[in-house]
C-alpha cells in the first residue's frame, strides 16, 4: 500500500537536494561570478543612457505635436486671421516663446498666401505673403524692415508639398537641413488640414535641432562610452565628443554626416554592428570589434511619425566592464549547463509524481463539466493534500449531481407554477383588468388570479357579468410559498364553484390556512368582486397599502387592510368593508411588497409615492400600459438590480 506523506514532507526533501546542487555549483563559480555580473552591467549601462537619452528627446518634441495642433485648432477656428500678422504672433507667443527648439512657425494656404515668424537674437519677425491677381508678394510686418519682395513661395517649400502629400491631419517631417537665420541643423513639422469656407491650409513649425548635441553630451555612459542620435535616413544630428574617438577631428564636422562618410573607424563599425546586422535597430547589446578593441553597442528607434524615426545609438567599450577576464565563459557555461541538465531531470521526476494525479482529476473535472457525472476510477495520489483534493473531488461530483436532480425539481416547480398564472383573462364590459407577476427565485411566494363568473354564476374564460380577483403573497419565497399561495389558488377556485359569497370564501381560506400553515407562517391577501356597475367589494387580509385614482380629482388615495393576514389567527367572522365604487377612468391598484419595498442604491425604498407617481402620469392610458411605466419606473430606480422579493400586480381600470 502506497504511504501517503504530506507535500510539505515532499517539498522538503527535494528542494533540499536541489538546493544542495545548485549550492555547490555556485560555490564553485563564486570567483567567476562577476563575469556575469559585468555582463548585465553592460546591458544595464547602455539601457539607461538609452532611457535617458529617450526622456529627453521626448520633453524635446512632444511639445512640437502640442503647438501643431493647437496652431490646426485656433486656425480652424479663426483665431489665427492672416490680415491680422502681428496680432497673430501676439497671441501665438506665450504658446512657444518658452520653446527655445522653436526657430519658427508657418502657415500657408493653397493659393501662397499666408504667414511666418523667425526667431532672431532680440525677438521675431514676421512677414506676410499675399496673393492677388498679379501673383504673390512678402512684406516684413516689423517697423524695423519693411522690405518687399515676390521671391517667397511657401508651396514650393518640402514643409508644404510633404504636409499635402500624406493623410490630412498626420503630421510630415522635412528632411534635416541648416536654417538660413541661425545656421543650425533643422527640420519642420508640418499639419495640412481644411478651415471652413477657406479650404486647405497647412501649419509649419521649424524645429532648431542645435541643442540635441548637448543633449549627447550630457549623458554619461561609461568612461569611455558614449551616445548617438542619427536621422531616420543615417545622418548624425548628435555624439560625444570622446578624444579616443575623434583624434585631431573637429566633431561639428560630423553633423548631418553619414558615418560611412567620417573615415573613423569605431563609428563606421558600430553602425554597420547595429545597423546592418539586424532589420530592426532595437534589441540586446551586440559585441564586436573595432580598432582592435572589443566594444558593445545598441540602439533604439525614437518614433516621430510612423515613417519617421531618429535612431538612438550607445556605444561602450569592453575594457570598461570586463578588463581581461573574458575567457572565464566558458567555465561558467559549463558549470551551468551541469546544473541545469540536474535540476531539469529532478523537475521531470517531481512534475510526474505531481501531476499525473492532477491530472486525473482534470480530465474528471472535464468530463463533469459537459454533464457527465457518472463515477470515475478511484485517483489514488501518494500525497495526502492531493489524496485529500481527490476525494473532495468526488463529494463535489455527487454533490452536484444532487443539485442538479434539484435544479431540474425546481424548474418543473416553476413551470407548474406559471400555469396556475392565467394566461388570457376573462373580459367585462367597460373595464380594462391586467394581471402580472414575477418571482425572486425560480419559484414565487406571491400568486394572482382573475376569475370570470357569466349569468348562470359558473366560471367563463369570455365576456362575464362579474369577476373575482385574488392577489396573494405568502412570507418568503421559494418552493414552501409557492405551494401555499397555489393551494391559496386552488381552494378560491373550488369556492367559487360551489358558489360561496366573498365572506365565506375568505373565512374558509383563514380557517384551511390557519390548519396547514406551519406556526409563524401566513398569507396576505386580497380578494374582489367586481360588479358590472362599477362597484368592487373587496376583502383585504393584511394585503395593503391598496391605492385607489380618481380621475375626476387626479387623486390617489391609499386603503387599509380590512383584517389580518390569512392564517395568522384562528377561525373569525369575516365583515366586508364598504364597497369601492368605481366611477369613469378610476384605477384601483393591488401591488405586492415586491413594488413598494425595493430599494435603490441608497437603501431608499421605491415605497407608495413612487407608484402614485407613476399612476399620475399615465392614468390617462391603458391598465398594460400603466403596469409597463411600473416595471421599468422601478427598474430604473433599483438601477436594474436582482429582485430580492417577488412581484404581482392586479390593476383595474373602469374606461372613460
């Protein structure tokens, strides 16, 4: 017979042995362990700068899409008028006088006119571009020049025809060049977009590149280290500016230089590393050779648009991290692959020892998840938390199987139930009856019915001379109510066979009910008599508040419960209370707590104002009608929440 140990036993036992294992194997490696180390260090080292390197280009363009769109939106809302040009720069000032990278903005539309600002030493200029019959002409705005001049075209420039040639609202980046004001490396970020009545238009912003370099510069790698920031199309806009990697170069003469084109040996190599030997620029640090030196390199592309992205590159040299220990490797590649091929073959063994009860218990709970449950071959597990979970495995498999004998019970119930409900009600002249309800599980504790009586006193399912009516709610729900508030149901039937006047009919009820309930357990209950004239003789046991609309008034008046609940006291006299007389358009409404007793998500019960509400606003419409503006009046208010009781309704209405 197996022995069953706990798992903690088992754990115990083999994580020890593991641990004795691995222990041994990093004894062993200690003095090597540091190669590891310097390994992660280096991946590390160019990680951060990269990092760093990508906040500030971030802080460094992200507000160049902010003044791009708010330039597309004041524009499109006319608070940018070309005739206005100082007034304009005015007001787009403190919107990019705080952004030194801005050297200037531009905005053109399709037929030249338009305007500009350039950033100089003491300020801005602007100058406006006019179209007219004779052709396009530019004037300074500024007083201190106002010279003229026809030789400016913003729709031959690339900031215009690149912003035309993509998709409306995307934003185009020129190629890099040197500004013809300040002789810094540049690009511009151009938006073509439609203004109402005016047609297309498109907005510039010059981007100084100048200070991307420092930038580089900033950012300490390593000692001999350092970071690149390359265009999308291989040309340099920023790099340290290590003397081991320049020599007697002047590094200003590397700006928007290709790196095959410097002649320096570490650059040249460190591209075509990162560069050429992948498809894509992002990925773990590549090891290679340059100079004689072993150096390390990654890269990152730094996205502007989807078609535009500056390339992050960040180089370290191997003498930084490692020194002369490179060799030591293999050791460690050794040592590990030993541990490892142990460690793997002790996992196998515990995996199947483990698992292969687990399993079993699995394909079981499968199996039972399609409806299967019959029993399955005893799981005999060798651990006891795992024997444990099998056999509470198997409790779980009998236990549904009884709620679902259960649950198939209940549905049946359910179904008996909702056949007691007629289903198509007897009809008297010049009165509109409906009838509903609805139980909180899958059987009810509340019942309603509504009876026809014809000339002869018999029952009819067509036109009658009179009907009977019954709403009834017994305390709880479920299948104990349901079968009280049925047997309720029944034994009125049975009354109104043998011809049993309303009195008789109700003291009958109270006195089988009084017999049958369990002690604590009881009916409310409303019963009616509806005549032809309008008169309505009711008996009300504990069934309240019963709410009466006058149309002549617009009123709504509550009644009281005429005794107590059915089978509460021992048998009693039943005395009617005076007849409801009802006139043209009257309501009278019979609602369960289920109605007046739901709450909202504050705990506030829907109550009787929330009904009389309801029947002020639709009094005017059909029964159906007004127990339809109930129904969603409460579901609204619950917020659609699961009805924690039951809810039946009998609404009367006499037609106008």
């Amino acid at each position: 017979m197996t022995r069953n140990r706990s798992i903690r036993t088992r754990l115990l036992f083999d994580q020890v042995l593991l641990i004795l294992l691995l222990g041994g194997t990093l004894m062993a490696t200690t003095f090597i362990g540091a190669r590891r180390a310097f390994e992660t260090l280096s991946s590390t080292l160019i990680e951060r700068a990269g990092d760093q390197a990508e906040i500030e280009l971030q802080r460094f363009f992200d507000p160049i899409a902010a003044v791009i769109g708010g330039l597309r939106s004041w524009d499109q809302s006319g608070l940018l008028p070309a005739a206005e040009g100082l007034a304009t720069r005015t007001a787009l000032l403190p919107m990019i006088d705080s952004l030194p990278q801005i050297s200037g903005i531009a905005l053109a539309d399709e037929g030249g006119a338009g305007l500009s600002f350039v950033r100089v030493e003491d300020g801005w200029r602007t100058r406006s571009t006019i179209a007219d019959e004779s052709g396009l002409s530019s004037v300074w705005l500024d007083a201190a020049d106002d010279t003229q001049g026809t030789d400016y075209d913003p729709r031959t420039r690339p900031w215009f025809l690149g912003a035309t040639s993509v998709e409306p609202g995307s934003i185009f980046w020129t190629e890099p060049y040197i500004f013809f004001t300040s002789q810094n490396p540049g690009m511009t970020a151009s938006v073509a977009y439609e203004v109402a009545d005016e047609g297309r238009r498109v907005a510039g912003v010059d981007v100084d590149l100048a200070d991307l370099a420092d930038y580089a510069r900033r950012i300490d790698v390593s000692p001999g280290g350092g970071l690149w920031i390359l265009t999308w199309n291989r040309r340099l806009l920023a790099w340290p500016e290590s003397a081991e990697i320049w020599g007697d170069r002047d590094p200003e003469s590397a700006l928007l230089q290709r790196p095959v084109e410097l002649g320096l040996p570490l650059i040249d190599d460190s591209m075509v590393a990162v560069l050429e030997r992948r498809s894509d620029v992002a990925g773990a640090p590549i090891r290679f050779a340059s100079g004689g030196e072993d150096w390390w390199v990654a890269g990152r592309r730094f996205a502007l648009t989807d078609s535009r992205s500056l390339m992050i590159v960040v180089t370290v040299p191997h003498a930084d991290l490692l020194g002369d220990r490179a060799n030591i490797r293999y050791w460690i590649l050794a040592l590990t692959a030993l541990a490892l091929v142990a460690a793997v073959l002790r996992a196998l063994v515990l995996a199947r020892r483990f698992s292969t009860p687990i399993e079993a218990l699995a394909r079981q709970s499968d199996r039972i998840s399609q409806g299967d449950l019959e029993a399955a071959e005893p799981i005999s597990a060798g651990v006891a938390e795992v024997q444990q979970l099998a056999d509470s495995h198997e409790r779980m498999r009998k236990g549904l199987e009884t709620l679902l004998k259960l649950e198939g019970d209940l549905q049946v119930a359910r179904q008996i139930q909702q056949k007691t409900f007629p289903t198509e009600l007897p009809s008297l002249a010049g009165f509109d009856v409906v009838g509903w309800s609805q139980p909180a599980d899958e059987t009810g504790g509340d019942s309603y019915d509504v009876i026809g009586i014809d000339a002869n006193g018999a029952p009819t399912q067509g036109e009658a001379e009179r009907l009977i009516l019954m709403l009834a709610d017994a305390t709880g729900h479920g299948i104990g109510p349901a079968l009280s508030v049925t047997q309720l149901r029944a034994m009125l039937r049975m009354a109104i066979r043998n011809g049993s006047s309303l009195e008789q009919t109700a003291a009958h009820l109270n006195e089988q009910l009084y017999a049958d309930l369990p002690q604590g357990r009881f009916i409310t209950a409303w019963l009616g008599e509806l005549g032809p004239d309008g008169t309505l003789a009711t008996f009300s046991g504990g069934q309240a508040p019963l709410l009466v609309y006058r149309a002549a008034s617009g009123e709504t008046k509550a009644l009281n419960a005429s005794a107590t609940p059915l089978g509460l006291l021992p048998p009693m006299p039943v005395v009617l209370p005076p007849a409801t007389q009802l006139a043209p358009g009257d309501i009278y409404v019979v609602l369960s707590d289920g109605f007046f007793e739901a709450t909202n998500d504050h705990g506030e019960e829907f109550d009787k104002k929330g009904v009389i509400e309801v029947l002020a606003a639709y009094a005017s419409r059909a029964s159906s009608e007004i127990l339809e503006a109930l129904r969603d009046a409460l579901r609204e208010f619950t917020n659609d929440a699961p009805l924690d009781d039951d809810r039946t309704a009998v609404i009367i209405k006499r037609k106008p």
